[in-house]
C-alpha cells in the first residue's frame, strides 16, 4: 500500500473535531438541507520540526501547530529529583522522531497568524498530539470558551499523571507560565528606572 493511501486512511480514523472544525462547508444538495462543516485537509505532507509543537512543510514551507497541547520550550528544563533535564529539547526531539521520513496527514481546524491549527496523523501515530501527552512529552492547553478541552487529550494526559510518565514524573513549570515569566524578565527597563 502506498504510503500516501495509508496515511489518509489512517486520517479518517481520528475525525472527531470540536465544532470549530473549519472554515470549510461542504456544498449543500438543496436549500433548507443540513451539511456539516468539513475540516480542511492538507495533502500528505514531510515535515521539518521547529520545536514541540510546530514544524513546517518541506515543500511549501507552510507552518503547522498541533492543536490543543503545549510542549516545554526548547530552553525549558525540569527537575528530577536534583537533577536538571531538558523537558523542551526532549519535546522537539520526540516530534522529529515521529515524524521523521514519514508522511503527514493533518486536518486544520483553524488558521492563526501565519500558521495552521491541526490535528495530525502518521503511520505510526493515529492522533500525534495525544500520543505525546499520553507519554508525558506535552500537556493539555487550559481550556478557553473559543478551545474547549479535547476529551481525549484531557484522558491521555491523567493517565500519563497517574503513571508518572514524562514531565510527570518532575518538577516542572507550565509551558505558558514559563514563557509568561520569561517575557516579562525580557522586557527593556525603562528610561531613569534602577535596576535591583
């Protein structure tokens, strides 16, 4: 079977989307008759990683972010016991092992800024986003009335808790909370303000 077939394949097996799915409608045969929106589908895709949660197409240089998780940042570390690991190189490097000459099937759910929301499948990985907070690489992102939680990520995610799977089994700051405080640290002082 062709890899392109297989991955496709693998794609319709994971469709269950929240209700924003997209902006696509499919046509309606008449007036007054109900057609759900359909999400849009990239063709299969290779893929460069950029960190835990984005990576670009090699051909059309597209950006991608997978839905609903977050990973550490690539400079972010977590504490096992005294010892420092780095949780945001490790998040980067389980992606690229996923994803790695494999094909890609995503379903975008949304564009935001220059990059596509999806949700993405492989041969191996029949949803890559709750595959990586199954093994405790990233974490559910807080629900927001626009993004509700996906059921099956928040699942994942107390089962990697319960077994202390990944960052789990560490002390570790949010994702969102480490860039909050990072950029706050980075902002320039003003003019005449002392520094401490």
């Amino acid at each position: 079977m062709q890899p392109r077939k297989l991955v496709l394949g693998m794609v319709s097996g994971f469709a269950v989307f929240s209700s924003q799915a997209g902006e696509a409608q499919t046509p309606a045969a008449s007036p007054g008759v109900y057609s759900p929106k359909a999400a849009t589908q990239s063709p299969p895709l290779r893929v460069e990683v950029i960190d835990g949660t984005r990576f670009r197409d090699i051909e059309t240089h597209e950006a991608y972010r997978l839905y609903g998780i977050d990973t550490c940042a690539p400079d972010q570390s977590a504490r096992l016991g005294r010892q420092a690991w780095p949780c945001g190189t490790m998040a980067t490097a389980w992606l690229v092992t996923a994803t790695l000459n494999t094909w890609l099937a995503c379903a975008t759910l949304r564009d935001e800024a220059s990059e596509h929301l999806v949700r993405c499948a492989s041969a191996g990985h029949p949803d890559i986003a709750a595959d990586m907070v199954r093994e405790g690489v990233a974490v559910t992102v807080p629900a927001t009335q626009d993004d509700p939680v996906i059921r099956s990520y928040a699942l994942a995610e107390q089962d990697a808790r319960k077994a202390y799977r990944g960052l789990w089994s560490s002390t570790f700051q949010m994702p969102w909370d480490w860039r909050a405080s990072r950029d706050v640290t980075r902002q320039p002082i003003a003019h005449g303000e002392a520094t401490p």
